[in-house]
C-alpha cells in the first residue's frame, strides 16, 4: 500500500511509515494512492461473511501485502472481538450499534486495530513510540484502552477540561501503566492544535518517536470502513440492499471511512453528516463555502469539533467531481433542544434510549426521510457510545432505565491522575521534554 499527502501529490510512503508517521510533515493527511474497488461476487453476497472476514477482505485490498494474510487475520480477529448489530426500530429505520467494544463506542474499532497494527510493525530494540491524541470524548478512552500495557508504547492524552462527561474523565484518567491523561484549559480544538503542532516540532521529533492515535491516522481510518459493509451484510439478510447511513460527524473521521468503504463499491444510495452546532460542514454543504469556527461546548461533546480534520480527506475523495459530494452527502444541524427532544421522542416511540450523538443521528435521517420520499431505502443511524457514559444528558427516571455495563461499575472505584495546562505550546513541549 502507498499514501500521498492531501497537501502533495507527488508523495509516496508505505503503509507502515504513514501509520508511524501519522501526519505528513507538510500538514496534510495520508490517503491512499490507489483505492481499490471489491468484487462484485463479494459485494453481492456480503450476507455470507462474518464481521471479521469482512474485515479482512476490505482491510487486505487496501493494504496488499505490507502485511501478510495470516498475520493481518490474526490482528483482525484479536482487534475486532465484538458485534455491531443493525436493530430495527420501526419501518425502514435501523440503528446501527457501535458500543459493545471495550469502552462502549465506536471507536474501538480504530484504536484497537491501530494499536495492534504498530505493536506488529514496532521492531525489537527500537525506540519507544509515543503516541499523542487529542479527544473531545471518546477517542481517549477507546486509545487508552486499545494501547494498554502494549510493550514499547506511550500514550499522551489531551482532553478539554470541563467538556467530557465524568465516564469519559474516568476512562482517560485512570489508567495508569504506559498511559497519561492532561486536561487543557480549552476547548477540543486548542487539544488539536497543540498535537498537530507537536508532530511539526523539530525538538520534540528529534527527541521522541511521535505518532497520533486520532483519526488523522490512516490506521484509525481503515477499520471504521468495516462496520458499514458488515451493516449492509446485516440488511441482505432482510432481503433489503438499498440503504443511506446517518453518520453523527465531529472530526468527521466515522463519516470519511464510510465513503471509503462507497469508494470501494458498497452500494450506499446516500450519507448525511449529522452534526450538533458545530456546523461548519453541513453550511459548507448548503453554501459551497467552508469557515472553520470556534467550537462551541455542547450535550453531544464528542462532536464538539469547529475544523474537522478528516474534511480534507473528503474533499480529496471528490476533487474531481465536487458535484458528486453534493449529491451524495447533505447535512443537518441541531442545538441541544433539539438534541433532548430527540431523546425522549426515541424513547417514546420505541422504547430505545439513545447517547446525544445517536439521537442527532436518528433525527437527521428521520428529517432526511421526510424531505427526500425515496421508496425501498433503509434508513441507519449510527450509534457511536452507550448512553450510561453521559449520565447529565437524562432525567433521573431516564437514566435509571439504562443498564451499566460490567466495566462502567468497576470503573468508578478507581482514582483519577491527569495533569493540568493552558494553551500554551510552549508549556505542553516543556511537559513532554520534562517527562521522558
């Protein structure tokens, strides 16, 4: 597998290199030179496949022989050891459930597999990779745990503070072993920033071998691909092959890995880019035009993003007919109003209680459904983490309802350890220099 970068070209790196590397040093982001399209055999009978041979099928024509059969099955099957049912809620509205993973969200599938995919690549003797990443939620925690006392790894988280949920601190903060939790007197963007900043740093790139556990990182990226080809495995099941997904959108990272998986040849009629305030792709969408924005603190905080990153991979999937973004994918807003009666209106008509993203999710595709009469298409709406890890989003009588998993009750025993800085980049370099 090669990559370029967004920003040239004319770059080309190996698959190993872009997953150590992460960010190229010109700011853009990795893609893949060459994006291969699925067979049809394997597209049309998807319904045949286990999740993990799905996995492996998509993951091994994206990244060829870097590493080899067995060994790219074996990471599958160890990083990808839970399900992501389709859960029908009424006529041709499904969920799709991306939280039965180690730290109940969907972005156990990335952190899991990258942190599986370096520890293969990582060598004997080499110097310790020290992974950096920003979160807005969760991110951290399914990192946190993806890395784990992996040998010859360290982990530097950065979350906002005051901005995750008391789960979500729990999850970042109480680790121990080779992961560090800092909260940022900011906003998730400010976290961003400054670990953008650090992979550009001559000092701190001399001194430690950085890389990014974000979504930036094509290693986050390719995994997230699998869970939209086995959900439409789910629907063949149903006798159902006409579907559009409505994809909860922060740093847009979930949302690009579900147009790779359309790039690839799954037949998916339509996306929508469900977002919270922080609505600088939806207005991109409506006005042709793009204003990165401050991000504004939310109930949905893990979309709480203002310049999404993965935007730049998008657009590069479609810069030779922009035309075709726009016919593919619309956005939707809503503030957290909106957000709250989403909720309750879930719980009422379906007996379901859904996080504050899922139910941005529900009522973008619900509202997408309304305006767009399109007969025999199944509509999806990713859930992307369970509800117990935002307990002030509920009434008391709400939350009592939900079940804490297993993980959840032993994890408020535990104590926080996190240190705390300003915007400082100066102040966050001082911090990594000064604890090797």
């Amino acid at each position: 597998m090669h990559l370029y970068s967004t920003n040239n070209p004319n770059t080309r790196v190996s698959f190993k290199e872009a997953v150590f590397n992460s960010m190229p040093l010109d700011n853009g982001l990795y893609m893949p030179v060459t994006i291969p399209r699925l067979d049809e055999q394997f597209l049309n009978n998807l319904d045949r496949y286990t999740l993990p041979e799905i996995a492996f099928k998509v993951a091994k024509n994206l990244i060829g022989d870097d590493i080899p059969d067995h060994d790219l099955s074996a990471i599958i099957n160890d990083a990808i050891n839970f399900l992501a049912p389709v859960v029908k809620l009424e006529d041709n509205v499904f969920v799709l459930e991306l939280f039965h993973g180690p730290s109940l969200a969907f972005k156990d599938f990335g952190a899991r597999f990258m942190s599986r995919v370096m520890a293969y690549f990582l060598e004997k003797g080499e110097k310790q990779l020290d992974v950096l990443v920003a979160t807005s939620g969760d991110t951290g925690g399914a990192v946190a745990l993806g890395f784990l006392g992996v040998p010859n790894t360290r982990v530097t988280i950065l979350y906002p503070k005051g901005k995750v949920s008391e789960i979500q601190e729990l999850q970042l903060t109480t680790n121990g072993q080779n992961i560090r939790a800092i909260e940022i007197e900011g906003t998730f963007d400010d976290c961003q920033a400054l670990v953008k900043k650090a992979f550009t740093d001559v000092e701190l790139n001399k001194k430690f071998r950085l890389t990014s556990a974000n979504s930036i990182n094509i290693a986050r990226l390719i995994p997230q691909a699998f869970y939209y080809f086995n959900a439409y495995a789910q629907l063949l099941k149903m006798d159902i092959n006409k579907v559009v997904f409505s994809v909860p959108s922060g740093n847009f990272g979930n949302i690009g890995a579900g147009l790779l998986a359309w790039k690839m040849g799954l037949p998916v009629h339509h996306f929508i880019a469900a977002t919270n305030v922080n609505d600088t792709v939806p207005e991109f969408l409506k006005t042709g035009k793009y204003h990165a924005k401050p991000s504004v603190a939310t109930l949905s905080n893990a979309m709480d993003v203002g310049n999404p990153s993965n935007w730049v991979r998008i657009s590069d999937l479609f810069k030779e007919d922009s035309k075709q973004l726009n016919q593919l994918i619309s956005g939707y807003s809503y503030d957290d109003g909106e957000t709250l009666n989403a909720i309750k209106t879930i719980h009422e008509r379906n007996n379901y209680i859904a996080c504050p993203h899922t139910a941005i999710g529900w009522k973008a595709l619900k509202d997408w459904q309304n305006e767009n009469k399109v007969e025999q298409v199944a509509g999806i709406f990713l859930s992307t983490a369970h509800p117990c890890k935002f307990p002030d989003v509920y009434s008391e009588n709400l939350f009592n309802k939900i079940e804490l998993p297993n993980q959840i009750q032993e994890l408020v025993k535990k104590d926080k350890n996190y240190v705390t800085l300003g915007l400082s980049f100066g102040g966050f370099k001082e911090y990594l220099l000064g604890n090797e």
